[in-house]
C-alpha cells in the first residue's frame, strides 16, 4: 500500500547542473505536483546553490500554465477547490515560517483552479513546508555541504518514498542509496520506472511494494 512522500533531489556540486535543473523541474512540476514521490525538497551544495537557484527561476519563467488539453502546457489545473486552498495555505505557511517565495510571473486562467509553479528558499529543515506533504507544485530548497549532513536531513521527515541523487561519481551514488530511508533512490534521473523493479516506501509512506517479484508475491497463493 503506497501512501504520501516528501521526495529528496538532492544535487552535489559535480553534478551536470543543466540537467539536474532539468530533472528537479520534471520531478515537482510533473502533473501539478499531484504525485505521491513528487521531488517536493531540493537540498544543493553550497558551492553552486546560487548558480543552482538562478538556473531554476530562469527555468520557471519558461513553463506554460493553462489549458491541460492544450499541447503546449506545461502545467496544468489544479485537482479541485479543495486542493488549491490547501496549496495557498501551505503558501502563507513558507512565508509565516520565513521563507522566501519566488513565483513565475507567467499568467494563469481566470476560469478554473490553477497555481502558478512555486519554490521557496532560506528553508529551515523544521518549516512545516519541508516536513508535510503540499501535493501541488511547490519546492522547498535547502542547502548542505557534506554528505553526512544531506542525508541525515533528506532522512529527517516521517516520509520514505523516493529520492534522487545528482552527482558525477558513482562512489557518491552508491553511498547515499545505502544510507537513505526510501523504497526508490534514482541517480541523474527522476521518476523513471522499471515494471521488473519494486516500487514502494518505508515509515509513513506505506507498506508493501508493487512491480516486479515482490509485487507478484502477494497474489500468489503457495501449494
């Protein structure tokens, strides 16, 4: 049973920053943010979260919100009513808790429930917009510098379904895919599936995988 998650992208300083942005880009804005292992918390390097954060705006005033039928939308409407008010309550959360938001100034439909996409910086690993799930097309951005640090925060949620990791060295890779509290850990790529591998989460992301074997076993009665 596959619940909510709070997905860490996590992006090194070695990383193809262009591509990275990229994935970070799909990973949150990806149906409206309406996905359970959405990339919802982005902790970059110190040395190029600058570069990293200017990137991402410049990225962000490119996306097309509208019509969802439309071929040249890049995001679309927001679930229902009830859904954008939790969103825009999540809004005057970041910016309560001290956040700062920066949204696309691109405009929106007057007809139906849209929200432009949304990241925040100067995040706390304790603001509420960090640790609960939005389900909708915002990004929280911290910052680290070892990676003894970026994994005990990415691990530091009551979530466990995803994360990504961007980085140059494979040694990087295979250490923080040991150490991560999630049931999937993509490396310099986000949201791609393999129906021969198991998907699922650890903690409150719930329980049980499906895909591959492991998803097969549960509807397998031994004889």
């Amino acid at each position: 049973m596959e619940l909510g998650g709070k997905a860490a992208n996590i992006i090194f300083d070695d990383a193809p920053l262009d591509q990275a942005v990229e994935g970070v880009i799909n990973g949150i804005f990806f149906n409206q943010g309406h996905v359970c292992c959405a990339g919802s918390r982005l902790y970059v390097q110190e040395s190029v979260a600058r570069q990293v954060i200017r990137k991402l705006k410049d990225r962000l005033e490119s996306l097309i919100v509208g019509d969802p039928l439309d071929k040249n939308t890049d995001i679309g409407a927001i679930n229902s009513k009830q859904q954008l008010d939790t969103i825009n309550k999540y809004l005057a959360i970041g910016k309560k808790e001290g956040a700062e938001m920066y949204q696309s100034s691109c405009p929106i439909p007057r007809k139906g429930f849209y929200c432009r996409p949304t990241l925040f910086t100067n995040v706390a690993q304790s603001n509420r917009i960090t640790q609960e799930e939005i389900f909708g097309p915002v990004l929280a951005i911290l910052t680290f510098r070892t990676d003894d640090e970026v994994i005990e925060k990415a691990n530091n949620t009551p979530y466990g379904l995803s994360a990504g990791v961007w980085t140059d060295k494979g040694s990087k890779i295979f250490n923080l895919t040991k150490r991560m509290k999630a049931g999937v850990v993509w490396a310099n790529t986000f949201n791609k599936f393999d129906p021969s591998s198991p998907f699922g989460g650890f903690k409150e992301s719930g329980y049980g995988r499906e895909g591959g074997l492991h998803g097969l076993m549960p509807y397998v009665e031994m004889r």
